[in-house]
C-alpha cells in the first residue's frame, strides 16, 4: 500500500492572485507568501485510493505536505488560510507546550486554581480566553436531557471560531466525552501537526473537503476519490463517536457564511431560487444511526452564533465576545420523529429553529433580509 512508497512530490508553482470568496482573505505577499509557500511545497500525489483512510490522514498531520496543492486552485485556497495559520499554531504552540504545561499545574499546585490540573483543562483556558462566548440558551433548554448519550453539537458559521467555541462549550459541560470535529481539508493542512496533541486532549479532527470547498477546487477523478475517502471515514468515526456515548461537532453549512439560508425562497421552503437545496450533514448522520438503531442514544444540541458588534465574518475574531444562543437539547429519535420519520429534513428543520426560536437578530436569517429591514448589510 502507500506505505511502502509515499508519493511525495516537491511543487514549485507560479501562485494564483485570485482573491478567495470562500476565505475572504487576500493572498500573502512578501515574507508570508514564502512561508505559506514553503508549507505546500510538498504534495501527496494522487492516485488516493493507494493509501489507506488513517495514512493518507497521518500524512497530511504530519505537517509540510499538501493534497490542496496538486490543483492550482486548491493551492490558492490553501495558501489563503495563511492567517488562520498563525492564530491557530500560536494558540495550540501555548495550550500544548510543555513549559506552558508545567508553569500551569505549578500554579494549581501554588493555589491558582482557575489553570485547571491537566491538559485537557489548560487547553480550554488557553483558547477559550482567546474566544470567549455569552450563553444564550432557550428556556428549559436541557429539560429533559440524558447526559449519558451521545451529543451532535450543531453550530452556524459565520465566522471561523465558531465551530471551537461550540467545542469548548461541549467539553466543559461534558468533560468525560471525547470530541469528533470534521475540519475542512486546507485548515485541516493548517493544524494537522497538532493532530495527535489534541487527541491526548480527546479532540479528534478529521479532513473532509465540503461542497464549497469542493466547488472551488473544480471538480475531478483524484479530487473526488479523496473527498470520498476522507468522508467515508469521518462517517464511520462519527457514528462510532455518537454510538459511545461520545460527541460530534459540525457546523452548518460547512463553508462559512454570514446568513443561515442562502435567500428567502431557502429560508421559506428549504429551497432557494436558483434550485440549491440545504446540505444535509445532520439528516445523513442521523438516518445512518436510524438504520443502526441508535438514534434515540443520540441528542442533537444547536447552537447559532451572533458576533459582536466590532467583530468581522469569516475570520477569528480573538477576544470579541460572541453571542452563543442554545436550542433545546433533543434526542435524534425526538427531532426525526416531529416530521413523520424524515431524516432528511433535519438540518433544514434546525436552521429554521436556529433563525426563528432561539433569540438570533433578524438579519441573520437570509441573505437578501438587510434591504427589508431597510440596511445594507448585517452591521459588522
């Protein structure tokens, strides 16, 4: 198999100045274009299907080499998140390194409590005070929940610390469940040399390469056969996360975005005007625990997120207080069952709940809604 002769390859490419729409950053110049570059400059060449799902992830963990830049338009998207690069190696660099860890569980022992006792506790101070959050829950809202089941934690995505705050939330109200979190592939490339210290940490992140990310990169047979690998296997994870007892988060949609719903028409039936239907990853979870029957093990937990007033979309927006605004806590079974057994309009369902019963300001429910409540645009 590929472990026995890993197709490495040094790429030397002229770079792509094509702003990026998906990651709303210019492209690096200067000292951070060579750094960015030097990053990628070695790429795991296709066909994919040589290697096995936990080596072709180990690989891209390791750190200096890319699937994204064996496509030029992949590589621009890659090479865009090179902000993202610096905050996220910054964060886990102090949450995981070893004098970092000392100095903390010196401090317990000294009396200074709130640095926790290990370090799955110092890693959430660390990036907890870099993206602190307000708790908005819904009246009732754990009412009638069994802590013991396993937890799909569901977030919006308007900017990129949300899917961590939501897992931060988790963790501290769960702190005996490990956590399942997919990460888009060219962030995945970004932090996956942090890969094996967060698992110590029981956070577990897989690459999957979602509809948009897909979309921009274009469509062909080695890029396909890699998206379907990479899911496949954050499928079979997730489901085995979920059946223990354990937790999942994902954002939806995947890709960031400042509105729940594309337009109006979306918003209103599910569907919007030019035909694109919501993407379904809590429905195909869900009818896949439905066919092995633990749907009623699992509790489906949302989460929207409305940003600060100084804060930015579509970047980390460090030490702006979010709005965490929680949904009620529901089994699978419980959310299934309200429209007659669907799971496949679940996610659609939720982000309904997410724009109209969870406290969420009105202009994050379309995109289209600013120009009716008589503004330009959600006002950040």
């Amino acid at each position: 198999m590929g472990g026995q002769n890993h197709k490495v390859m040094n790429k030397d490419q002229s770079h792509v100045t094509k702003p990026n729409a998906l990651t709303a950053t210019e492209p690096p110049t200067g000292l951070f274009l060579k750094m960015a570059e030097k990053a990628i400059s070695k790429t795991i060449e296709p066909p994919y299907g040589d290697y096995e799902p936990e080596e072709l992830i180990e690989m891209l963990a390791g750190g200096g080499l890319s699937a994204m830049a064996t496509n030029d338009q992949g590589r621009q998207m890659r090479l865009e998140f090179y902000k993202d690069d610096i905050i996220c190696n910054t964060a886990f660099f102090l949450a995981f390194n070893p004098v970092f860890q000392g100095v903390a569980n010196a401090g317990e022992r000294l009396g200074f409590e709130t640095w926790g006792d290990n370090y799955r506790q110092t890693v959430l101070k660390i990036v907890g005070s870099v993206l602190p959050y307000e708790e908005l829950p819904v009246e009732d809202y754990d009412k009638d929940e069994d802590k013991s089941n396993g937890k799909l934690v569901v977030c919006n995505h308007p900017s990129s610390g949300d899917p961590p705050m939501s897992a931060i939330w988790a963790i501290r109200r769960y702190p005996d469940k490990k956590i399942l979190m997919p990460v888009d592939l060219p962030r995945f490339e970004a932090i996956g040399r942090w890969h094996q210290a967060l698992g110590k940490a029981w956070v577990n992140i897989m690459p999957v390469i979602p509809p948009e990310v897909s979309e921009y990169m274009g469509s062909s047979e080695d890029m396909d056969e890699l998206k379907n690998i990479l899911f496949k296997r954050y499928h079979e994870l997730a489901l085995e996360y979920l059946a223990n007892g354990d937790m999942v988060a994902i954002a939806q949609p995947a890709a960031m975005h400042k509105h729940l719903f594309a337009d109006k028409s979306q918003y209103e039936t599910g569907v919007s005007a030019d035909g694109e239907k919501n993407i379904r990853p809590v429905g195909m979870l869900l009818n896949s625990a439905k066919k092995t029957g633990i749907l009623d093990k699992i509790d489906v937990v949302p989460h929207a997120y409305s940003l600060a007033p100084d804060a930015d979309f579509y970047v980390f927006n460090m030490f702006k207080k979010s709005k965490m605004h929680i949904g009620k806590i529901r089994s699978g079974a419980e959310l299934v069952e309200a429209d007659g057994g669907k799971c496949s309009t679940a996610d659609y369902r939720l982000l309904k709940e997410m724009a109209d019963n969870m406290g969420m300001p009105e202009e994050y429910k379309y995109k289209g809604i600013e120009s009716e409540l008589g503004r330009l645009d959600i006002p950040h």
